[in-house]
C-alpha cells in the first residue's frame, strides 16, 4: 500500500489511515492490468473458481471497460502466469485481440495458456530475465471408448486451432 495524494492539491496527503492498493492506483490512473497466477475461470467447482483482481475473468472485465472509457489509449498487461485453462484463456485472448484500445502486453513470467495471452497483445514486451514456455494441449480424459474417442477428436481440433 502507498499513500496517496489529494487530488488537486500536489502538497497534501491523504489521511495517515487513508492508503491505496498499488495495483488499483495502476489501473485506475495508469491503465496496468495484472494477470497473476493460474488461469482458471468460474466453474461449478468452488475449489477451482477464482475471482479477485488478477483473475482473468477480472482482467478481461477491465479491458472492456477501460475500452469504453476512452479506446483511444493503450491498456499495459503485465502477466505472471504458470498457464491454465485454455477456455478462459481464449476468452482473454480474444477480448485483447478485439480491443479497440491497444494492449501491450508485458511477459514477467509466462508458460503454457500465459504465452498465448501474451501473443495477443498489440505490442509485446518480455522482462530481460523473463522465461516462456509453450506446448502443445493436454487433458485428462475419462469415459468409454467412444466418449475417449469424442474427447480425442476434441482435443486434436484445439491442438489444430492454437497452431494455426
């Protein structure tokens, strides 16, 4: 946390309790998102579900209004991301594609669903120390052998779709 001045007035700070987050000072005045963590969407399974600030339900929430707030200046999205789901991913994947405002997206640290949120951006950027990774899609199947056989089929059409 930080203290913050009061605006209008450069000499004056807020109250000695009154204090902003950084990362709502960041995309409040500055237009920084921050996707960190697993990239995982709401689901029925409260155990997977995640919303706060950095979830990409969040992120995708915020391009979309920052979109309506003035589409004429560039969002920075900073990603910290081990990957995740390839669903939630494509959603944020698309909004940063459909942007009317430009992203330049930030790779701090990307892997696997993380990379190709980053490969979305209108301009891309890497910190110097700063590692990706990439690979083809995995899943868990389970079933009979023709639900196996649908599931299969399913995953080679993903696979196809985030080569192309």
């Amino acid at each position: 946390m930080f203290r913050k001045l009061v605006p209008g007035n450069p000499e004056e700070y807020l109250p000695e309790d009154r204090f902003e987050y950084a990362h709502t000072y960041l995309a409040d005045e500055q237009r920084m998102l921050f996707l960190r963590g697993i990239i995982v969407g709401m689901s029925g399974n409260l155990s997977t579900s995640r919303i706060d600030q950095f979830s990409p339900l969040s992120v995708g929430d915020d391009i979309t209004a920052m979109n309506v707030d003035d589409p004429s200046r560039p969002i920075y999205l900073l990603i910290n991301s081990p990957g995740g789901s390839i669903e939630t991913g494509l959603v944020l994947y698309d909004l940063i594609r459909m942007s009317k405002a430009p992203v330049i997206t930030v790779g701090m640290g990307c892997a696997s669903m993380a990379t190709l949120i980053l490969a979305a951006g209108s301009e891309r950027l890497i910190f110097p120390h700063s590692k990706l990774a990439l690979h083809l899609p995995e899943a868990i199947l389970q079933g009979d052998s023709r639900e196996l056989e649908i599931q299969s089929q399913e995953l080679e059409c993903t696979k196809n779709m985030l080569v192309d």
